[in-house]
C-alpha cells in the first residue's frame, strides 16, 4: 500500500502571529538570535545541517551571522578534524559535521555517481583507466593534500590524459575516496587540493546503508527545519516524496501536522520542539537584524513556505533570477532588503526593498555594515593593484 501522507500524533493550527513567532523560534535554534549565538563553526554547522559553500563568500557571511566573535571565520581556512566539505543535497557543495556528512553523502551518492558515470562515458574514460588512475592518486596523495594543478601534472607526464585524470578526481570525490579542500586562507579566492579522505577523517564512516542515510538524513532536516511542508523537504533534499515520509514514520520521534498562513499544504515539526517553543520566553521570539548569506541555509531549507520570510515581498526581491537566495537583511524574520560586498571599496553595501526605514532601523543597519564590512576584510586577501577584483559570486569549484 502506497503511503501519502506520514503519521502523526496531533494537528496544530496557527495564526499569522503564532506562525511568525515560531519561525523566529526557529531561526533563533539556528544561532540567527543576540542572545544564541554560537560558538564555532562546528556548532552553527550542526544546528544548520550544514553551511551552503558553493560560492567562496556565503560559509563566512554565514558563520559571521550566527557566532558569538568573528574569529570563530577565521577556523573556515583552517583544518578542522569535525568538519568536511562535499557535494550533497541538490548536488551542491556543503560544509558538514562527519556525522551528517556521512549520512548526506549516502542519501544522495548514486545521483551524483550518475552524473561522473556519464561524465566518463562523454570524456572516453573507459572503467579500467578509471581503475588505473584510481590507483595512481592513491599513491600520489599518500603522503598528504596536493593542489589540483599538481595532481594534473604528474600523471600527465606518464602519459596520461588530462581529461581522465579529471574525471578520476571528480569520481574519486564523489564516491568519498577523496577529500576537497580550499588552501587559499582568504574568502575572496580559491586554491583547490584533494587529499585521501581516510587520512584527513578517519572518523568519517561513508560506507552508511543508502536507505537508513535517507531517513537519518530527513529527520535531521524537519528536526531543524520544522513545520516544512513536503515539496519543502523533497525541494531541499532533491529527495522523493516517499524518502520523506518513511523518515518521519520513524518511531523515535513524534511529530505534529502544523497548519499554517504560508500555504494550504500540511507542515510537519517535532512534538517536542513544538513544546518547547510554547514554553520559549518572549524575547526569542524576536530575532532582530541579521544580515544573512548568499544561498543561506535558513533560506535554501524552503520552498513552499518562503512566504514565511517574504512577507509579502515578490520572489526576485529575495532571489536571483536562476533561483539562489540573494544576500539578505533580515528584520524580525522578514526580508527586509539586500546586500552586497563591493570588492573596488572591500564594503558591505545594505539596500533596503522601499518605503521608509524608522530611524532605529537605519541606525542598526549601518551598524550591522560595518560591522560584517570589518570581518570581510579581516578574511580578505589583496591582489596586485592593477588586477581586477576578484568576482565574489564564482563558482568554488569546476570539477
């Protein structure tokens, strides 16, 4: 028997304002309250299900939202043993604790493995030179991380063609053999290096049954995430509907069917932390101004709902026009305006969407601005004088 909906022990309906309260409630959980930040990176990863990092500026705006000092950016270009990046849900990069790296990578390997599969097939990669070079990048990263040019060159040099070698990389990696790493130690650029992932984590266990990764993986997301609709959930995870569903029949949990203003569609949240945001105190039911990150994940967890944070706004004012979450003032929950990091005078430029700002507002903004504008530029690096400034929307990675 096919199952269309999942089980639940009660349903809770909400008003506009209870509804808001509790997205509040929510963001302030993610570290997005003064009053809850968090400490490192590792914490604000985990209450995230990861930082977004397909471009090289969002996992420090995002970390710098959410800390309690701007050092805690700093630990993004160091090694730090709890935390690896990877491609994963929607097959984008995403910075993650091991534990939720693993399942992530399990719950979503075969559609990636699809694409390096067909990737092989397009470049001429027969399986037994994938075999081959597999062997040889092994040996070659045995003694540490190279940079991406240099595990180029060498088998070049036997002989071997660069396009193979790439889609080895590219295989390796998704598979989990290998490890990404960005050596730049500056958020305005990148210098690609892979390493044996068994050597930088042997704590991480990519090995996870397929099935079980699916449902740890989304009632991970609802966990953090809820009330979420479905096409939330199965839009966030590029996971099927019936992935979802089996996750929340999972028994360790009892969890509502909330209805809310931001659709006609069923969400779905813990029973717990729906009791806890009852007995939550006032003051964490308002957030703020937080200036959030390109693609940040309290936006990129929505799709059916984003008129949580909309309020009322059309999409584009949040959103580019190929569907990524733009730099965002947030006021209270509420898109409020944008941002931008202009690179010629290294500093973060606020637009508001219209209408008159209090003055309170104002003055919070610019505080806000200046603020993240020095921890910018703490984690910048100069290029020669005559260069053109780096584009701060490139892509991390081309593999």
């Amino acid at each position: 028997m096919v199952v269309s909906a999942p089980r639940t022990i009660g349903l809770v309906t909400l008003t506009a304002s209870q509804a808001g309260d509790l997205w509040n409630w929510t963001l302030a959980r993610q570290g997005l309250h003064p009053d809850h930040r968090l400490p490192s990176v590792a914490e604000i990863a985990h209450a995230g299900l990861g930082i977004h990092a397909a471009r090289l500026p969002t996992p420090v705006a995002t970390v710098l939202a959410r800390a309690t000092s701007r050092q805690a950016a700093t630990a993004l270009f160091a090694h730090q043993d709890g935390l690896t990046t990877l491609r994963c849900m929607r097959k984008t990069l995403h910075l993650l604790p091991l534990d939720l790296a693993a399942v992530a990578h399990a719950a979503t390997a075969r559609y990636r493995l699809r694409d390096t599969a067909r990737m092989a097939v397009n470049a001429g990669v027969s399986d037994s030179v994938l075999a081959r070079l597999s062997e040889q990048l092994t040996a070659l990263l045995a003694d540490g991380p190279l940079p991406v040019r240099r595990i180029e060159e060498i088998p070049a040099r036997r002989g071997e063609r660069v396009v193979a070698i790439r889609v080895a990389v590219k295989t390796g990696w998704e598979q989990g053999v290998l490890t990404y790493l960005n050596q730049s130690g500056c958020w305005n650029a990148e210098r690609r290096a892979f390493a044996l992932t068994a050597h930088v984590h042997p704590g991480l266990d990519i090995a996870c049954n397929p099935d079980e990764a699916t449902r740890a993986l989304m009632r991970a997301y609802f966990l953090r995430y809820g009330p979420a609709t479905m096409r939330d959930a199965t839009w966030w995870s590029a996971l099927s509907r019936s992935s979802v569903i089996a996750a929340l029949d999972m028994a360790d949990v009892e969890w509502l069917e909330v209805t809310t203003p931001w659709c006609t569609s069923p969400a779905y949240m813990a029973a717990i932390h729906y009791e806890q945001f009852l007995a939550a105190d006032a003051a964490t039911l308002v957030t703020g101004l937080n200036l959030l990150a390109h693609e940040d994940v309290a936006f990129k967890a929505y799709y059916k709902t984003r008129a949580r944070y909309l309020a009322g706004l059309p999409t584009h004012r949040a959103f580019n026009q190929i569907g990524e979450a733009l730099p965002t003032v947030l006021v209270d929950g509420h898109v409020h305006g944008t941002w931008a990091w202009d690179p010629r005078s290294r500093a973060v430029r606020p637009e508001l969407a219209g209408g008159q700002p209090s003055p309170s507002l104002t003055r919070s903004l610019s505080s806000a601005a200046e603020t993240l504008t020095e921890a910018l530029r703490a984690t910048w690096r100069s290029r020669h004088p005559h260069a053109a400034p780096p584009d701060p929307d490139q892509l991390a990675l081309t593999y």
